[in-house]
C-alpha cells in the first residue's frame, strides 16, 4: 500500500484512542471533590516543586547516547554493504570501532557512565 | 458504641517546611504504598535518585495497647498481643504468658513447654516464609510470593487445628497452653518439615542465587556492628551485622537450653547478610522442631491456676528472641488483678529506627531493599 | 577486569537467571502444582478442623434446651466486652432460680480468643466452625445465643 | 560479672545511687539531675561497658514519674536497671541519644505519651500522635479518651 | 492454499473492477485502518489474558477463569471496565501534555505496524528501510513516556519518565547493533528481503555463535526498550507506586496500557522477523518431507507463532526476575550489552566476509 499507509495508521490510531475516550466520557458522570484532583503521592499532600530541575546523572546518558547513536546510523548503510565490500568493510569497522572504543574508553574513564 | 475519630496526621511538618537545595525533593513513601505493607509513612528527601533524609512517621495505627492492658487481666491482656507483630503471634502471647508466670512464680508442665517451643518456631518459620515471599516482591520479583505462600500455609493449617485460628492464635495462656495439641498434629508437622526439605532449594534458585538480586543486595544498607548494638538492633538485623543477640541462646527460656542449635551470625552487614541469616535461621528452626516433633512428653498442658490471677508488687521483665528480634514484656504490678503498667520493647521499633542511618547516599530501590530486610511489621512498631 | 573474568561473570550471570527460569517453566509445565482453592465454588467441601473459632454459639438440644445457668463468668473473661448476660430469677417449685433471659453476643467485638469457652463452668457455649460473617447491616452481628422460649438443662448447676 | 561484682562496681562508681532489692537484675536509683554523667560512665567504663539500651520506658505512678532505663552489655552480657525520679508536673531529664542511638526513638515515643521533655534531644517532635496534639499524654494515668470503645 | 494474500488479491481485485482507482484506494485505506484498529484491540486482549495466564501458571496459580471459558472473556471485562471509569486530569497537571501523552504512545505503537510482514505478501508497506525505520520510529515512545511524567505534575511520575527516558536512549544502542549483526549478513533493511535470505535456514541456526548472542542482546535490550521487567523501572511498582502513568486512569491509561503490550509484539515480531525467519516455516536442510509438511502450515501461523513464542520469552522473564536498580540497569548496558555487541558485530562482519554461514 506504500507510504500511504502511515496516514491510514495515524488516523486509525487517533480514531481508535479518541473514540475509547470518547465513550467513557459518555458512559459515565464525572463526580469531583476537593481530594479527587491532587496529585497522588500516597495519601499525602505533596510538599515543595514537582517541577523543578533534577539530578545531572539523567541528562548525561541522553547526552551519551547521542554521540553513540549518531556513529549508530552510520553503521546502517555499512552494514548493508559490509558483505559485498569484503575486507575493506571489516578494517574500516575494526578503525571506526576504534575510535568509537577510545571515546567509550575515554567517558568511562571520567566517571561519565557511573551513576550520580 | 463507635465514633469516628478524625486524625489528620501528616499534614504539616516543621522540619520540611522549607526545601533544601535545587534539584532536592521530598518524596512520601506509604502509608498507602506497595512497598511499606503496612501503613508506614516515609518522607524521602531525594536530590535525583539518591537518598539524603528518611524520615519515618508513625501512628497511623496505633491503638496504645500499652494502655489497653492496663484494664485488662492478666488473663485478657495476652489476646492483645497476638495483634502487635501478627506474623510472630505466638511468641508475643509467649512472652507475656511466661512475664505473667515469672510474676506468679508457676512452672509450666514439661509438655507445655515442649509444644510452646515447637509453636514458637513454626511461627518463626512461617514468618520467615512470609517475609521472604514480601521482599522478592518488593523488588520487583513476584513468583517467590506465592511460592512462599504454599509453605506458610501449610503451617497456617497446622496452626489452625490446633489452635482454632490462622494468625492471632491466643493460644499461650499463664499456666501452659490452651488445649492439648491436635492428634493430627505431630504428622501434619512431618509432612510439612518434608515439604520445605523438598522445596528449600528453590529458594536459592529463584531468588538467594539470582544474580540480579545479589547485586541489589549486596553492599546496601551496610550497618556496623556498633551501630547494630547502638541502635538497638536485634534478631536478624543485628545479627546480619556480626552481633550475637540471640535470645534463645543468650538468656535461655523454656527448654531452648537443652536443644541443639546454632546462633545464625552473619558478618556482612548489609542486606544479604540479613537476607541470609533468616534464610539460615528457617534451617535451623526446622532443626529444632525435629529435635522435638518425636519428643514430646506425655502429661498435663496447663498448670492449674487461680481463675483470678494476681501479681504480687513488683516489676517482671521477660525477654524473648520473635521472628524480628528481641521482644521485651516489661510488666509493673501494683499486687491488683489489672497491670500497672506494660511496656513492649518491640523489636520493629528500634530496627525502624535504624533506617535513616543506613539509606542516606543510596538509591530509591535501595531503600525497598532495606526495608525488605528489616523485616518492618507495622503493627510491632505502633503497637 | 581481566578479559577472563568479564566472560566469567557473564556466564555466571546468565547461569544463575537460567536456574531461575527452569524453576518458573517447571511450575508453568506442572499444573498439578497449583494450590488455588476454589472459593465458594468448594463450599460443600470445605471442611474447617472442629477446633476452629467462627463464633460463639450456644447449643440447644432437641427439647430446646441449653446449658448455661448465667453465672456470668463468659462476661467476666471477655476482655472487649463482647458477652452480655442478662439473668432474670424463675420461680421453681416455690424457689427463686437463677436463669438467664437472654446471652446477648456482639460478633462485630469478638476477637475469637477463646477465653469465654475456657471460662464456662458448664460447657454451655462453645465455638462454631462459620467463617461467612459479613453482613450489610451492622445490627445483624449483635446475637442472641439462646433460641426463644428454652430453658435450662435439667442437672446442670 | 555476676550481680554481686555488679553491685560492688556501681557502688564505687556512682556513690549516689541506691540498690533495691528485688527482680533478677541490679536496680539503681539515680538523682535526674546525675543522669548524664551516670549514663555516660556506664556506657564508657570499660569494666562496665554498657553499649546496648534494651529497653526504654517511663511509668506514671499517679504523684511522680519515673524513667526505668534496662541496660545490657554485650561484650560481659551483665545488665542494669535504672531508675530516674522525675516531677510529674515538669518532667525533665537529659536526653541520652548521643549515648545510645536507640534512645531518640524510645525517648521521642516517652516525649509523647508522657510528656517527659528531655533536654538537648535532637529532634524531639511528635512520633506517633498526629500532628497539633498538644498537652494530653495518653499514656498518664490521669487520661481519658473521650472515644473510648470499650468501658469495663 | 489458503493465505492472506490471496484474500488481499482478491479484494484489491474485485475493488478495481468495481471502482475506480481512488475509490479503490479510499476504500482499501478504510478496510486497512479497520483491520489495524482490530488487530490492535485483539492483540490487547488476548495479550492481556496470556499475562495473566502466564504469570498464574508460573506463580502455582489458576489464573482468571470465571468471565468466559476458563476466564478467556477476562481481559474484555477488563476493558469493559476501564472504559466505565472516569479518566481524570489532575489540578495540577499540564492538562494539554497530559491528554496528548496518550495518544502519542498510541501512534508510535501503531505507526511501527507498518513494515511487519504479518504473512507471505502481506504487509503494509514494504519499504526499504524497514528496520531502520522501526528502530527509528520506536525510539519516538520514549517522548510519550516523558510527556506523560513530566505533565502529571506528580513526583513518583517524574522520577519515573526520567528513568525510563535514561534507560530506553540506553538499549537502543545494543538493540539496534545486534540488529545490524543480522543486517551485515542479509545486506538489505527490506523487511521482505530479509525474510527471503532464511528460505534455506533461520539466521538464528544460519549464523552460528555470534548471531544467537546477537539474539540473546536483542531480546534483553527489547525487554529493556519496552519497559517491561526486570526492566520496568519507569513503573517499578515497589518504589514509584506506578511510575508515569501514576495519574493516569481509565481509558487513557488502557491506552498507555495497550501501547505497551502492541509495542512488546512488534518488537517481538521484528525479532521473529530478523532472527527466525518472520513468516518463513521451519526447514531442515533436505528432509523434503518434513520440508512440505511444514510448507502446509499458512505462513501467519508461522509468523504469529514466532512472534508469540517471543512474547512468551519476554512474559517469562518477567514473572521470574527482580528488577533492577537504576544504576546496574545503565551498567549492564554500557559495561556488558554494548561491548559484547561491538565484538559481536565485527565476529559477524568476519563470518559474512569469510563465508562462514550457510
């Protein structure tokens, strides 16, 4: 069906979602009371911020994983090549993990990948 | 007959009104959380996934039993206890019935003496399984739960034809205990001692040689032997730190004296080495009810008492080792037929106390890890 | 970390979880292992061991008679005030008798603590083997022990 | 040490305690004003050498009230009871938290129930009872609960 | 012999004889939308009761079995009764984010159907870049998870989406290299093309070593990507109550709910597709008998089994594993997962270059 069928799945998956939500906003009758809306945090009412800035040790894996997701894409259309390249797709990998392995190395070795 | 009493607790606390650094947050952990299996109220302060404070908040369970037994009988109070640490009923009404005899000054038959002990450590056993089955849930793990269950029940139906309930028995009174044993009793118990020899290995299978659980335990919520003793930590947690605080063998009672067992020390200190002393210890328990199970004299099972029981003036401590740790029945007597005072020096209440020590600097799963491995019984430590 | 302890560590990881697994596939394999009851499907065959404490009863045998003399002493045991016995005087044969009018129990306060039986000099209540208690109105747990119209057991004092 | 030796020791030690007679340990009597000093010998007197504070507690005896520390060692295994006399209208003692660590909960619980206020305690706030409960301790003799469930 | 194709044949025949070509097209974009949408509702419920099944039978337990025979009907009450609950936003919540969470969740699950060769010629769009497009697409789930956690204005949510933002950005990384072991062997990210290179054999057996630890890394890595234990941090029940969907109730959580199990089948379905050979039935060398026979089986039985047994693997880890901590789950991918891969991947390259496979 081709690329067409991306449309046809966003909107079956809209119209699955926003019809099941739809009915049990029809089925029932919301009730409100004054409890019913807080956050939940077992019982008790949250004390400070929620939304505040948090721990640098959660940013820094997204920031890692960038750098080696990057070096992941080039892997794609080598890899598709790899076979019929031969030896030369193999020396090339074996320099590109390298480097890649020195960089791993190298976070490692600053304590990047520890948790804080 | 009931009112509904209004209790706000938690609302406001003094020492949180003000937020610390950025990036810290204070987090509550029960009383409604899946963890505390209870109604235990933790306030975490946490700067991303790690530790600074724990703060435990208590009470909202407490029904001051200390207080309840001060109207009661000698005779009454012991049915009270069965609810303080539930999972260890029998040793509680245990301790109590042996500080009342202590105060009357009464040797119990020698058969009651035997089947108080094999009670005792059939509890201790199922306890053990309880625990065992709670804490790989509490880690996410929830097969080893229900495998659990299978052998707790087992001693739960022994304990029920016997004593006519499931968990709070009442069935050690002053004198002895309350009826004889069941004719079925000493087979039911052989079959179950088969069962858990059967099934024992899978406990190191499923969860004591997981190597996902290992790592979650292993170097968490280390506590020093000093700081064992310090803070009062008793039963498995004391001796997961390398403290000998066995009652049974310390102080014996009973015929604890006269039977083969080993005090189970464990030198690590850290949620393994807890982790492993109940598990040695479910072992040395079944140890104990052979020992007994084919040995239990013939004779009387209470001591005939006055039905009013009196205390002479004075004070009576006893102390016994529960499934938790060191459970001390202090009673004051003034010579009536009520207690003056009672104090229970729960074995939950101090190892609570010691969580704030040992979670700072650790992660948020850590802390469940800990908390598995104190063994908490909510009820104990509000009694 | 030498080459030799990664890949030792890996295995021994990877044996340890498949320990594990073989024990779940087992249990998911053998169905004759499961120890589910089948609630109040099994009802008929549900049996309790006699010693079980449901409730307080009192027995009554055919003629509608029952054992207790209200002495009071079920009362006095009960450590929450779950016993109440409410005596009136008969006249037999020209003498003042002691009998009981009603034993009013409160279910909703029974700790099942078997004191009161322990207490009865006369074997007049015992414990009965009923573990269904809910109801939706509170009031149905407050019971009255002896059946309507009976009386006392002859030789019982 | 047996009781005897016990008893020798203490009474060279702490010349103001009293022995009583009677329960299978030694009972001393301490002055609440000597508590700290006495306490602090105990736990580091290497002869005595009283590291663990099994139980806490405090007793109302309706005209005064009065803190029972039992205190165990357990490097010798001997152990102690002792007692402090307090006022029943200002109790005050001194907090012995530092000494053993146990003690802030047990005295935080003591705190509450008995509103025994004991000096330089580090946290001393309420454990058990819910937060704005002020002035009735539970736990004295003199309490009533207006919600009692059962009147015997 | 019966198939799927046939049947799509025939319809797209019967369609163009009747309509032209964009009523043709409308119309079989309405019945494919239709079918999508019932696959999703059937994959929910009957993911949903062989959970539960599974996790009861492993757990010495019956399991559901009173709405139905032998409690099939389940996870429709189930449904049922999520739908009469009243799916609420918090005071606080960032009410726009926290609607669209859900939805997103749902349109990247959906979204990924896409290139899965649910039987011979039948697939929805052959394109080819599949599995780069499915790696592509799936990492977009992390941003519903992270919306949801941050708009609930809740902490337990919070910490969870941080969680899981930290560790599915992680296992994508191994998920997607030994991925590529499998890539380097085939040549092509056609879904179709790498479903023809296992006619004579399953890379699984075709790859010796190197590919069943490709296969082992891919199916702990998917577990991880997935969210589901012992990687279910981002829920991890015992300390977060239930992580970022927390405030979520009713129907919107059903549809994180539903997002989650569609996304396990896909990734299922992408592992049967890469290492056991999708909808290709099992041969064995020139056993031309025992070949035909299993020719006879249609090919979406062989797909959904694969897919299923796979299933079935990720369900078991989950009832017979703890979960891990935060910490060693970002070790065991950064310290064991990614380098074993590295190697791994060169091992192959070796193999493919050298011939070594079959």
């Amino acid at each position: 069906m081709g690329a067409a069928s991306l449309i046809v799945l966003i909107i079956a998956a809209i119209a699955f979602s926003g019809i099941a939500i739809l009915i049990s906003k029809f089925v029932l009758k919301p009730t409100t009371n004054k409890q019913k809306g807080e956050p939940y945090e077992c019982g008790i009412p949250t004390q400070g911020k929620t939304w505040i800035q948090l721990n640098v040790g959660y940013y820094l894996f997204a920031l890692i994983f960038l750098i080696f997701d990057v070096e992941l894409v080039f892997l794609y259309p080598w890899a598709v090549v790899a076979k019929s390249a031969g030896w030369i797709a193999l020396i090339e990998i074996v320099i590109f993990f390298f480097i890649l392995f020195m960089g791993f190395l190298y976070a490692h070795k600053k304590g990047a990948l520890k948790w804080m | 007959m009931y009112r509904e009493t209004q209790i706000i607790a938690g609302s406001s606390h003094p020492s949180f009104a003000e937020v610390g650094q950025p990036g810290e947050f204070i987090i509550n952990v029960g009383p409604q959380h899946p963890a505390t299996h209870g109604v235990l109220h933790l306030v975490i302060t946490l700067s991303g996934e790690t530790i600074k404070k724990v703060e435990p908040h208590l009470g909202y369970i407490h029904r001051s039993i200390e207080k309840m037994c001060e109207s009661l009988s000698y005779r009454q109070f012991i049915y009270v206890t069965s609810r303080m640490d539930y999972l260890s009923a029998h040793i509680n009404n245990h301790a109590c019935a042996m500080c009342v005899e202590k105060g009357l000054q009464v040797e119990i038959p020698p058969r009651a003496q035997v089947i108080r002990v094999l009670m005792d450590e059939l509890t201790r056993i199922a306890s053990h399984e309880l625990w065992w089955g709670a804490m790989a849930m509490d880690l996410g793990a929830f097969t080893p739960f229900f495998h659990a269950f299978r052998e707790r029940e087992t001693i739960n139906d022994i304990m029920e034809e016997t004593c006519g309930a499931r968990l709070t028995m009442n069935y050690m009174v002053p004198g002895g205990v309350m009826q004889d044993i069941h004719p079925d009793f000493q087979k039911r118990v052989k079959e179950f001692i088969q069962l858990y020899k059967r099934k024992v290995h899978e406990y190191d299978e499923m969860v004591t040689g997981n190597i996902i659980f290992q790592n979650r335990m292993k170097n968490v919520g280390v506590l020093s032997a000093e700081d064992a003793i310090s803070y009062g930590c008793t039963g498995p947690t004391g001796r997961g730190s390398g403290v000998s605080c066995d009652i049974r063998k310390l102080y014996p009672y009973e015929i604890y004296s006269t039977l083969e067992f080993d005090e189970v020390l464990e030198t690590g200190g850290d949620s393994f080495a807890r982790y492993m002393v109940r598990i040695r210890e479910m072992n040395q328990s079944i140890r104990i009810i052979e020992q007994l199970i084919d040995n239990i004299p013939e004779g009387e099972v209470l001591t005939k008492t006055k039905a009013v029981l009196k205390l002479p003036k004075g004070e009576f401590y006893t102390r016994v080792e529960t499934a938790r740790g060191e459970l001390g029945v202090y009673i004051v007597s003034e010579g009536g037929t009520n207690p003056f005072r009672i104090k229970f020096r729960s074995p939950g209440f101090s190892n609570l106390s010691v969580l704030d020590h040992i979670a700072r600097g650790s992660k948020i799963g850590d802390l469940v890890a800990m908390m598995g491995t104190l063994d908490l019984v909510i009820p104990d430590i509000d009694r | 970390m030498s080459v030799g302890k990664y890949i030792k560590d890996v295995w021994g990881a990877v044996r340890s979880l498949g320990r594990g697994m073989k024990r779940t596939l087992y249990y998911f394999t053998h169905h004759k292992e499961i120890i589910t009851q089948q609630y109040p499907d099994n009802r008929e065959t549900l049996n309790l061991p006699e010693r079980f404490k449901g409730e307080v009863v009192m027995p009554h045998d055919e003629k509608n008679e029952h054992r207790c003399t209200g002495c009071q002493a079920c009362e006095l045991a009960c450590p929450n005030g779950t016993i109440k016995v409410v005596t009136r005087f008969d006249m037999i044969d020209g003498k003042k008798k002691k009998a009981i009018d009603k034993l009013v129990y409160h279910l909703e306060l029974c700790t099942m603590c078997n004191l009161c039986i322990e207490a009865c000099p006369s074997d007049a209540i015992k414990m009965a083997q009923t573990f269904e208690h809910s109801v939706f109105d509170r009031n149905k747990l407050t019971k009255i022990l002896n059946n309507p119209g009976s009386k006392i057991m002859d030789g019982v004092e | 040490m047996t009781n005897e030796e016990l008893k020798a020791k203490i009474t060279e030690l702490l010349p103001a305690a009293t022995f009583e007679e009677g329960g299978e340990w030694i009972n001393i009597n301490i002055e609440s004003k000597d508590w700290l000093s006495a306490a602090e010998l105990l736990r580091h007197e290497s002869s005595l050498f009283f590291n663990y504070l099994f139980c806490l507690t405090c007793i109302d005896w309706k005209t005064h009230l009065t803190m029972v520390y039992h205190l165990s060692s357990t490097q010798y295994r001997h152990n102690l009871v002792v007692r402090c006399k307090l006022d029943r209208n200002k109790p005050e003692i001194e907090s012995v938290s530092h000494i053993w660590r146990t003690a802030e909960f047990h005295e935080r619980e003591v705190y509450e129930l008995f509103g025994v206020n004991f000096l330089n305690h580090p946290d001393l706030r309420l454990l058990i009872l819910p937060d704005g409960w002020e002035g009735k301790n539970p736990l004295r003799k003199d309490f009533e609960d207006p919600v009692n469930m059962i009147k015997l | 012999m019966w198939s799927f194709s046939n049947i799509s044949d025939n319809i797209h025949d019967w369609l163009s004889a009747n309509f032209n070509a964009t009523w043709t097209l409308i119309i079989e974009m309405v019945i494919a939308g239709t079918l999508v949408i019932g696959l999703f509702a059937m994959l929910g419920l009957i993911l949903v009761i062989m959970e539960r099944k599974v996790s009861a039978w492993m757990q010495i337990r019956l399991g559901p079995n009173r709405v139905g025979p032998k409690g099939m009907l389940q996870s429709m009450a189930d449904t049922i009764k999520l739908m009469v609950k009243e799916g609420m936003t918090p005071n606080g919540a960032d009410k726009i984010m926290f609607n669209l969470a859900p939805f997103v969740a749902m349109i990247v699950a959906m979204l990924l159907l896409a290139p899965i060769a649910f039987a011979e010629n039948f697939q929805l769009w052959d394109l080819n870049i599949g599995v780069l497009y499915i790696t592509a697409v799936s990492s977009i789930m992390v941003i519903s998870i992270l919306m949801a956690g941050w708009a609930s204005n809740n902490k337990y949510s919070l910490l969870g989406a941080m969680r899981s933002g930290a560790q599915i950005v992680s296992y994508e990384l191994s998920a997607g290299l030994s991925i590529l072991a499998i890539i380097v062997l085939t040549g092509s990210l056609q879904v179709s093309e790498i479903i023809e290179s296992q006619r004579n054999g399953w890379w699984l057996f075709k790859g010796h070593i190197p590919a069943i630890i490709a296969f082992v890394i891919f199916i702990i890595a998917v577990t991880a990507e997935t969210n589901r234990a012992p990687f279910d941090l981002a829920e991890a029940e015992s300390e977060l109550t239930a992580g970022f969907h927390t405030e979520y109730s009713g129907m919107k959580f059903a549809l994180f709910f539903l997002a989650e199990y569609v996304n396990v089948f896909i990734v299922c379905g992408l592992g049967a597709t890469i290492f056991l050979g999708g909808w290709m039935p099992l041969h064995i060398g020139n056993w031309t008998g025992f070949n035909n026979a299993m020719d006879y089986i249609p090919s979406s039985l062989w797909f959904f089994g694969k897919t299923f047994f796979l299933i079935f693997v990720i369900m078991w880890f989950r009832w017979s594993f703890p979960r891990l901590r935060i910490d060693q789950l970002l070790n065991l991918e950064w310290k064991y997962l990614l380098p074993i891969s590295m190697v791994n991947l060169l091992l192959v390259t070796l193999m493919a270059i050298m011939g070594w496979h079959f």
